[in-house]
C-alpha cells in the first residue's frame, strides 16, 4: 500500500542492489529498502545526459526533507536538491541515468521513497526534546 509496486508488470524494469557485506565499499548512502511512501513526478527535465526531477513530497514525510539531505527513490539513494513547501528536487548524474530506471522516468510516474534513518532518528528525536522542555 505504500509503495508503487501494484503499478508493475512481470516486464517491469527495477532498480536492484546486492546486500552490503562486511567488504562493500561504500558508494553512497545506506538504505534499507523500507518505503516510507510514495512521491508523484511533477516534472522532468532531460538534459540528455543528466536528469533534474521534481518530486511531490507525501504530507506525512515533508518535515524529513531539507537540502544536501539523503532520501531512496526507487531503491536508489541520492543527494536532495532544492526542496519547496511540497516538493524537492533530484539531479541525476549521467551514471545514474544510464544503470537505472531514471532513464524512463516521466511526468506523472509514482517513485517510491524511503527516507533516511539517520534523518528521522534525528527529528524525531529533536521534536520529542523540545516537546518535554518547558516554556
């Protein structure tokens, strides 16, 4: 229910990565594949070989999102652009485009999204402060 995956065929192409061992480089940032929601394409911007995407931003998850954060779309982990009230910003490198379903992306396609644990450890656990401290 909080992913894209009813919208998938048995000739659907997806994003797969092997399971990180104690001898993985790492790459990038640490996901683990647990969707948080998903998050409605509103505009792609094909510059060849690079890609800017504009994302809607589910209610639940805005206040996780904030510029040079991390998020998974589509079991990719990547770097957040610019974020507006409702939306933020993916730009994909050409070695992002060319290995992974970004390639077909198009306006109006749902991505699934898994916010960083790192992130949400992190709010959570500011806002129960704050919610304790007396004013």
């Amino acid at each position: 229910q909080k992913t894209n995956l009813k919208n998938i065929s048995k000739s659907s192409r997806v994003n797969l990565e092997l399971s990180m061992t104690h001898k993985t480089e790492i790459g990038g940032h640490l996901v683990s594949g647990h969707i948080h929601g998903t998050g409605e394409v509103l505009k792609v911007v094909d510059r060849k070989v690079t890609k800017d995407l504009q994302i809607k931003i589910p209610e639940s998850l805005r206040e996780y999102f904030f510029y040079k954060g991390y998020v998974a779309l589509d079991g990719c982990s990547l770097t957040i652009g610019k974020v507006l009230k409702t939306s933020f910003y993916i730009h994909l490198i050409p070695e992002t485009v060319s290995i992974t379903t970004f390639n077909n992306i198009k306006k109006g396609d749902l991505i699934n999204i898994e916010v960083d644990q790192s992130t949400i450890n992190t709010v959570e656990t500011v806002k129960r402060i704050m919610s304790q401290r007396k004013v």
